[in-house]
C-alpha cells in the first residue's frame, strides 16, 4: 500500500500535539517581561524545546516517507508506536513544568524523548525490511551518526537527573541542536532519483 494515508495522519496528529502543548501556556498576569517570566517563562522554555522536537520528528518523517514507495501492516505498527511516544509530550512537559524541574518528571520526560527515538529507529527499520536490500532510504541514512549518539545523551540526560535536573536539560538540547542542523543526506538521494528518472 502507498504511504499517502498514513501520512495524513501523522501529520494530523503531530498538529494536535503541537496545539495541546501550547493550550498549557497560561497568559501573563500583567503587561510587561517579568510578569511574562512570573508566570509563562519556565513553561514558555518547555515549550520551545518539545515544539523543536515534534518539528524535528515532523521534519525527519516526512523526509524518510519521501524516499518510501510501500508500507507494510508492521510500518504501520511502528508508526502508531512513534505517534504514541510524541503524543505524551505534552504530558510530559507539562509535569516537568509545573514540578519547576524536579527529579521524577524530569527523568520521565527523559524516559519519553528516549522512547520516541527508539520508536523512530524500529520505524526506520521495519521501512528496510519492506522495502528491501536496496531501499533508497537506506542508502539515504547511510552510517547515521545522529541517530546513534541521539539515545546515548538521552540516557546521559536520564542519569544526570539524578545528580541535579537541571543538568540533564543540557544533553536534551543538545540532541535538539543536533537535529537542528539541516541534514541533506535523503534530499540528496531524492534529487538523484528524479535526475535519473
């Protein structure tokens, strides 16, 4: 079967995603910058890094789907896996907010980037598996050196919650740094398939 409804609906779902974390935002209770940081500024700072990552997933997914031609019922599997992972981001944010960053909801929301990486790599993989030894998206991945130092910061995250939470907010920005970076390996791979064609 062709990608195209299974698109449609992650694109829908990563829309309410996005809008049930900003419907956590609560207005200012005054006119100027501090009363903006009294009462949003640490919720407006989780914010922006969950909404960079729900990007970031939107952007790389879409990607990979250019580059696929079929989906098996597996794919399918793996997708609801990865859409179930990102849509507890609001959630998750929302507690490491309103606990000011405390241990417990901090390792969750850890836990929680971490699981929707993993569900990423298991997608990526079952889309090899149906689409064969010579899938474009593999040889578009190639080594995929994000990908793999992405879950060891996650779990670096983890643990140095433990230490201090505000500790592992450093290793999850910088995956999102990382990711930030615009990656041509599959608009590369794509392009050269239309050239060919």
């Amino acid at each position: 079967m062709t990608t195209d409804r299974l698109e449609a609906f992650s694109d829908g779902v990563l829309a309410i995603i996005i809008t049930i974390m900003v419907l956590e935002l609560k207005p200012p209770h005054g006119e100027d910058l501090h009363a903006l940081w009294d009462t949003t500024g640490t919720g407006l700072l989780t914010y922006v890094l969950s909404f960079v990552y729900v990007g970031i997933y939107w952007n790389n997914h879409h990607h990979m789907f250019q580059l696929v031609g079929r989906v098996s019922g597996g794919v399918l599997w793996a997708n609801l896996h990865l859409l179930f992972w990102l849509s507890l981001y609001p959630f998750t944010t929302a507690w490491m907010d309103e606990s000011d960053f405390a241990r417990t909801p901090v390792v969750v929301y850890g836990v929680n980037l971490l699981g929707a990486a993993v569900a990423y790599y298991v997608l990526q993989l079952l889309i090899f598996r149906a689409e064969g030894p010579d899938s474009l998206l593999h040889e578009a991945v190639g080594s995929d050196w994000k990908g793999k130092i992405s879950p060891v910061l996650y779990v670096l995250g983890i643990v140095l919650a433990f230490v201090h939470p505000a500790l592992a907010m450093v290793p999850f920005g910088a995956v999102a740094l990382i990711w930030l970076v615009p990656d041509k390996r599959v608009e590369r791979v794509y392009t050269q398939r239309d050239v060919e064609a």
